[in-house]
C-alpha cells in the first residue's frame, strides 16, 4: 500500500514536469498529450492490475487515458479516475491552477461518471451538515458563514467563468460574498476548499463531471464534503445518463460518488495555484509540489521533491 501510495505521487510528478515544459507556448494539446505519455510510463511500471474508468480526451479531442484503458504489470486490482492535465489552457497561457492529478481505489470504489457537466457545491468539513444543493444560494452562504464563523463579506466563493453560471455568479453577488472567477480547472479549487488556509471557503456551479468525482474522492480523503447533480446539456445525454443508471435529478454524496475504502489521491501543481505551487526548473533538475492523500489510514501529505535530470549541473553543497 505504502509503495503505491508513493509511486502515483511520482506519476503526477512526471506528468506535471512533462506539462510545464510546454507552459507558455500556447499550445494545450502539446501539454496534454506530454503530460498523458509521461502518466502513462509511469502507470505501466506499477505492480498492479488497473484500469482507468474515469478518463479525459473525449471532449477536448486530445490524447487521453482513456475509459477502459488497462495498466500495470499485474497484481492488486485497482481502478482509477485520471486528468494528467487538469487545466490545458491555464498551462498554454502560463495562468494558475494547472494540475497534474489522479484518484484509485479498489474495484467498484469510484462513481463511473458519464463525460458531462455536474452541479457541484464543496465546502469544509464544519459546513458539512447546514448546506445542500436544494438550498437557495443564500441560505447556503448564510449557513457556510455561520459553520466557519465568519460575515458572508468574508467568504471566497470559487466558480467557474461561464454562461451557464451566470446566475449564480449574481446571486452570489447579491447575498454580499466575495466571488473568484476562474477560466478553467475547478477540481484544484475543490480541494483547496478542504485545506486551512487556502483562501478558498467554497465551490460552487456547473463543471465537468469526471473531475466531480476526483474532487469527492480527494475532499473524502481531507475531510471535507462534496455534492454533485449531473446536468444533462440535450437528450443525447440524458439518454447516456439512464444507460448508465445515472439518475438525472439526484443529489449524489461525496460518498456515493467516492465510495471506495482505500482511496489514493495525488495532485501535483504544473502552474501556481491556490493550493499548489508549479513546476520550478533550474540547472539540472525541478522542483515539484504535490498534495498526497490517503482515506485508511488518513493522512495527508504536502511533498516539495527535487528531481536531477543532470547530477554535474547541481551544486548539493550546503
């Protein structure tokens, strides 16, 4: 377990590196697809007899691990929820909160979410009890500001910069919250939301459903609470949702969506971002942040690594 445990940290890792090579050039597909080559070496070194049922690709159409994908060389059967890239455009434009993340667990422990949009709504552990996504936004923020004992007018709220939330956005506004705005990449945003001091006291509005499920597993792992309706765009959808026994007006819990009993979560920063530092390059080597989590035993781990890609460019004298 340990070992495995370390290994998908480097797997981010090298994603992540792989990634921030690219930083900058205006180009998310190039990224994308060096960090997937760069996860999928890694996976297929592992000791494990895994399969990938969360994937991305399909919609952006670019490189992906895709759903079904098998990896390992064989042995614990485990299944796994994958963005080698969370934030393509963040990391062509050198902007925050590129990530390199995954979640596993045992077989049948992660939800086998259909590639669409979900209603999301995470907060910490103290507001676990007074929210719900059948509550009105104020009611939300009220109860939120209670639980962490604070004015609403200090509140963060995280949501996504879109159409389709532009009524939350002005609900937000009018309930007197404070409102980051972000292009891409809300699942870094809902892990930050589970770690004090982040700056960041709730997610709100309507992402993309595969990294739902990665966000749950990791605020399970940090003790924070998570919620998501799936958000069927036309009836090509729904009718994918009810063939895989989604149903469209249920309220899923974070422990329904990341049911599993030994769940792994590792995100590594490609970009700065609220919770994780980027990929920093020097002579001979990089240094990379990663946020290491596990639900049994529980514990969390921040890990600042250097990697030597060349040992006679690196001083290691003190």
């Amino acid at each position: 377990m340990k070992s495995l445990v370390f290994q998908l940290a480097e797997a981010t890792e090298k994603a992540a590196i792989a990634a921030a090579h690219e930083m900058g050039y205006g180009d998310k597909k190039l990224a994308d697809q060096k960090a997937v080559e760069a996860f999928r070496g890694s996976l297929n070194e592992m000791m494990v007899k895994g399969k990938v049922v969360i994937g991305e690709g399909e919609r952006d159409e670019a490189p992906m691990l895709y759903i079904g994908e098998e990896f390992g060389k064989g042995g614990r059967e485990i299944e796994m929820a994958v963005d080698p890239l969370e934030n393509t455009n963040a990391t062509a434009s050198g902007s925050n909160n590129a990530i390199a993340v995954c979640a596993i667990s045992e077989r049948g422990g992660l939800f086998h979410a259909p590639d669409m949009y979900m209603d999301k709504l995470a907060v910490s552990d103290e507001a676990s009890e007074v929210v719900s996504l059948d509550f009105t936004v104020k009611k939300n923020l009220t109860n939120l500001a209670k639980a962490l004992e604070r004015g609403i007018r200090d509140l963060v709220v995280v949501v996504l910069d879109r159409p389709r939330n532009e009524k939350l956005i002005e609900e937000i506004r009018e309930v007197g919250a404070r409102i980051k705005l972000i292009g891409d990449g809300d699942l870094s945003a809902a892990l930050a939301v589970g770690v004090r001091g982040s700056g960041v006291h709730a997610l709100m509005g309507i992402g993309a459903a595969p990294e739902g499920v990665i966000s749950a597993a990791g605020l399970k792992c940090l003790k924070g609470a998570f919620w998501g309706r799936f958000w069927p765009k036309n009836e090509e959808e729904k009718k994918r949702m009810k063939k895989m026994g989604v149903k469209e007006d249920r309220i899923y819990t974070m422990d329904e969506l990341a049911s599993g009993k030994n769940l792994i979560v590792a995100a590594t920063g490609v970009t700065n971002g609220d919770l994780l530092t980027g990929v920093r390059f020097f002579g001979g080597g990089a240094r990379t942040h990663t946020l290491l989590m596990t639900n049994d035993p529980h514990k969390i781990h921040f890990i600042d690594t250097t990697h030597v890609f060349n040992r006679e460019d690196i001083d290691f004298r003190l």
